[in-house]
C-alpha cells in the first residue's frame, strides 16, 4: 500500500507547467482566492494581480466587478488550492517563486488535486462498468479497464484535469459521474431492503445539485434524481411521491447559492439570460474548430450506443439519451456578445479549449449505453472487433493531446480549418517538438517534489481513510446516511460562507466609494474593447468556416 502511494503521488506532481490562463480560468483562480484568501467578492484586486481581465471583467449596474462563473467547483478546487498556497510558500523559503496565492504554484496544487481525481474516477468507471457488465469477472474486469481508458483518453476529460483543472468541466463530470453511480442499477433489479431510503435521495438530489452549481446546463440531472426516486414499483406510490418532492427541494439547494451571488452582482436575472440565439448543431459535430467528432470520434460510437439502449428500451435509456441531446442543442447555440451582459457569448466553438468542451460534463451518461454494447459484443464474442475500432477512433484525441502540450497555442485556439488540424495530429510525431516544449514548459525538480510531497500526498491518505471507514460501515443504510449528511452540511457551509462574503463585500464597498469607481475606469473600457473584437472574431469564422459559422451581426 505504502509503494502504491509513494507512485501515485509521483505520478500526479506536474513535472511541466500548464498553459497560461484564458478568460475562464481567471475568473475560477479569481474566485479561488476572493472565496478563501481575500474573503470579498469584489474581484478588482485578484483581476489586477492577474494581470489581466476575463472576458467579462467589468463593473456591472449594481457597483460590484462582474464574474459569471458559478462557483461551485471553487468548493471542490479548494483542497488542492489550499494545500498548492502551502507549496507555494515552503518553495518561496527555497528561494522559488514568491509564495504567491494567485502564481503558478497555488494552480499546480489544484492540477494536482484534479488529477487525483482523474485516476479516482477512472478507478471508479472501470469498477462501475464491471459490476454492471453481467459478464464473467475477468472479462467484467477488462472491459471495465478499457471503458475507463477510452472515457479518460478518447474524450476531452484528460485536458481538463492535466491542462485546465481550474475550469469547472473536470468537476462536473466527476459529480456526474457520482449521479450516475447511484442512479444505475443492473437490469430488472428492484432496490434491496432498506437501500432506497430517503436518505440515498437525499444524498444524490444534493449531488445533483451540486453539479448544477457547477455548471448551470446540468439541471437536467434533475430527472435522474426523481427517476430514480420514482421508479421502485414496489413500494407505494405515495411513499415515491414524497421523496419525488424531497429530492426536488434538496436539489434546488446548491443552484441556489449560484442565484444569490448572481443577483447580488447583476440585479434582475431573467433578461440577461434571453436574446437572440442561432443553433449551428452541424458545425458543433462535424467542424474541426472544435467539433464533435473531429476532435473526438468515439462519441460517435457512445451517440450511437445511447440510441441502441433507447431503442431496446433499457433502464432511463430515453433519460439519459434526451440529456445529452439537449446539451448537443445547447452547445450548438451562438450569439453576439452584448457589451455588458451576462452570459453573453454561448459558441460551439468554446473558445481557447480542447474540441466540445461544453459536453465534457454529461460524458459519464454514455457509460451505461457504452458497457451495454460491450457486454452485448463480448456475448457474440466480437470483443476485439470492438476493442480494435475503439481503439483507432481514441487515435486522432490522444495525437491531439500530445499536440495540446507541445503547441496549446496552436491547437486549442489555432485550429480553424483542415490543414491546421491536420498540423496538429502530425505536430506529436516530429521528435524536436518535443524537445523544444519540454525546455519550454520543464519545472525545477524540487516544484513537483514539493508538490508530491505537501499537495498530493495528504490528499492522497485522506481519500485513503476516507474509504477504510465507510468499508467498515455495518448497516447497509448508514454509507447513505453519512452521505446526506455531509451533504446537507456542505449546503449550511455554502450559503453561511456566501452571506458573510456578501455582507464583508458591502462594508468593504463603503469603507472606499472610490474603489469600484476606480475599479470601472480601469476595467469596463477593456471589456468594450475585447467585446468590439468579437465581431472581428465572428467575421474570420464566417469567413473560414462558411457564412453559418456565426450568427449576422
């Protein structure tokens, strides 16, 4: 056991740094420290330390700098923040870096953290997808492995961990993925005795809901919650319609502290949600800017797969099918940027990011469909047909997460056309790219010894224990008692941490009526500034791409 940590925690430390921060991933590390270090939430001073403003950096009507980001997956990053801040500072009494909360240490930390959390969830999707295979364990086991191995690295997921772990995609899907585990039951089974108890409602409505407050467009994750409340015939109908409620109430919870925060920083919501929208769901599958399919073909065969389970009617098939295809619809919608609005850019294209990135949360919804076609092709005994066309649709994603790394530049915002994305499936295969990212992105040893050392291995002991008490758990009820909870008390944490922001930020914002004036003379003319040249940007797609690549000006 104790090699087995020394090797994880080895394998997790960055040993090369990331790729500068966009828009996004300013505002998360922004809300990381106003959240936990700063204790405000009025943004001004983290942007300035930044260096530099995210898309929409202003100061919005209600006086406070604007940050549209939920922050949800802030609560989730804050482990491998805090501990990375703690990095940060024993490599500032070595003579590295500065000890800064906002450098390139404190981000490594939550790099760290999000890569641990990779390998959990590929652990936890190879053991899900053999439980629920109905095949021979060690045929179970192996096409648990090779379903994980394709979710993680014939999909975008391995980026948002590796490259971008302050986005919240990573942390929408591992929440998904928690949604689905408790929601998938095999074939025909009906709950044991004493398992589907209010408590487990209440444990997966609060998941749920904390995934909504990651990522609004995961509200659809609803239904799972009240399917799966709804659907044990066996017991009686109103017994199902309380928990339908309860879990409904639970939910709406964590999506509500997301609300409070954005009606504190921009009033009135409902109109800076609306405006005129053009779906381009063709140029979201089939473009090399960022599609679907180009850039991950083997969700070709998880599509397909999700309308093989519908078509056989499996278990919430239809569910999970109409879930994902009002993501696709909803990632395949565009508009112009307004100059002071909320949400306002909603692109297909998903801006400086690694192909759909927009659809990375809802991935663990193919996993049932996907270990259903697995099983079916291991009974017909087609496995290796299977395993060999998996194989060579995963090819084009992993060439172009080696290319990611080598040029982030050049392929997560440069690809355009065919021929920059043809240079990038080739840019891995030529041996001096190599050499000239890794002397360009290469760490002093010490940063991810540290990093191994103070970020990953606490983490990496705590989820360690975490799992040796509740194995030890001996009522059957109890593991979804003590889920529910922590989930109710991570709702208290949540909405009595944001009320003393809010209040600290109001006094802060009267102690110096000047600071959001100042903060609006600075801020608010780059903003119009960036938003004037989003038309620019739209014209080149047109131009590019075809006249429907953006919506008219």
């Amino acid at each position: 056991m104790l090699g087995a940590i020394v090797v994880l925690c080895a394998l997790v430390a960055p040993w090369g740094n990331i790729p500068r921060d966009q828009a996004d991933t300013a505002g998360m590390l922004a809300h990381l420290h106003a959240f936990f270090v700063d204790a405000d939430l009025l943004y001004d001073d983290e942007y300035r330390a930044l260096g530099m403003s995210p898309l929409f950096g202003f100061v919005t009507d209600e006086g406070v700098v604007s940050n549209h980001w939920p922050a949800g997956a802030t609560w989730l990053q804050a482990p491998g923040y805090g501990l990375g801040c703690a990095a940060a500072t024993g490599l500032a009494g070595l003579g590295i870096g500065h000890g800064d909360s906002m450098g390139v240490i404190a981000v490594l930390g939550v790099r760290t953290w999000a890569v641990l959390v990779l390998v959990a969830m590929a652990w936890g999707t190879a053991r899900l997808c053999a439980a629920r295979s109905e095949r021979p364990e060690g045929v179970a086991r192996r096409m648990g492995w090779a379903i994980a191995a394709t979710f993680v690295f014939g999909t975008p997921l391995f980026y948002y961990a590796a490259e971008a772990p302050l986005r919240p995609h990573l942390w929408g899907s591992a929440l998904t993925l928690v949604v689905v585990a408790l929601w998938w039951r095999p074939p025909g089974r009906e709950p044991e005795p004493g398992e589907s108890t209010v408590w487990r409602t209440v444990a997966m409505a609060a998941v749920a809901g904390l995934a909504t407050y990651v990522r609004p467009q995961l509200a659809p994750l609803w239904l799972l919650v009240i399917h799966d409340a709804w659907t044990p015939a066996s017991e009686p109908r109103a017994g199902r319609a309380r928990r339908v409620l309860l879990g409904t109430a639970v939910f709406a919870v964590f999506p509500l502290a997301h609300l409070r925060m954005q009606r504190w920083m921009y009033g009135p919501q409902l109109d800076r949600y609306l405006g005129d929208v053009t779906h381009h769901l063709g140029s979201l599958l089939l473009s090399t800017h960022h599609g679907l399919l180009p850039w991950c073909p083997v969700l070709a065969l998880g599509l397909l797969a999700m309308a093989r389970s519908a078509a056989l009617r499996e278990r919430g098939a239809w569910i999970l099918l109409a879930i994902v295809l009002w993501q696709l619809w909803l990632d395949s919608g565009m508009r112009p940027i307004e100059p002071r609005a909320v949400l306002g850019t909603r692109t297909w294209a998903g801006g400086v990011s690694f192909g759909p990135r927009k659809l990375v949360d809802v991935l663990p919804l193919l996993l049932p469909a996907a270990t259903s076609l697995a099983s079916a092709a291991s009974a017909r005994g087609l496995p290796r047909g299977l395993a060999v066309v998996v194989g060579l649709a995963c090819m084009p994603t992993v060439l172009l997460h080696a290319s990611a790394w080598l040029d982030p530049d050049a392929t997560t915002g440069g690809i355009m056309g065919s021929i920059e994305y043809r240079a990038a499936l080739g840019r891995p295969l030529h041996a001096e790219a190599w050499s000239r990212a890794w002397s360009q992105r290469a760490l002093p040893v010490v940063v991810p010894l540290v990093l191994a050392l103070v970020v990953a291995l606490p983490l990496v002991l705590a989820a360690w224990l975490a799992r040796l008490v509740a194995r030890r758990g001996a009522q059957p009820r109890e593991p979804w008692r003590r889920a529910a909870v922590v989930a109710l008390g991570g709702m208290l944490v949540v909405h009595g941490w944001l009320a003393v922001l809010l209040v600290r930020s109001d006094l802060a914002r009267e102690a110096e009526p000047r600071r959001m004036i100042d903060a609006a003379a600075s801020m608010t003319p780059a903003h119009l500034a960036t938003v004037r040249r989003i038309q620019a940007h739209h014209q080149q797609l047109r131009e590019r791409l075809g006249p429907d690549a953006a919506p008219p000006q």
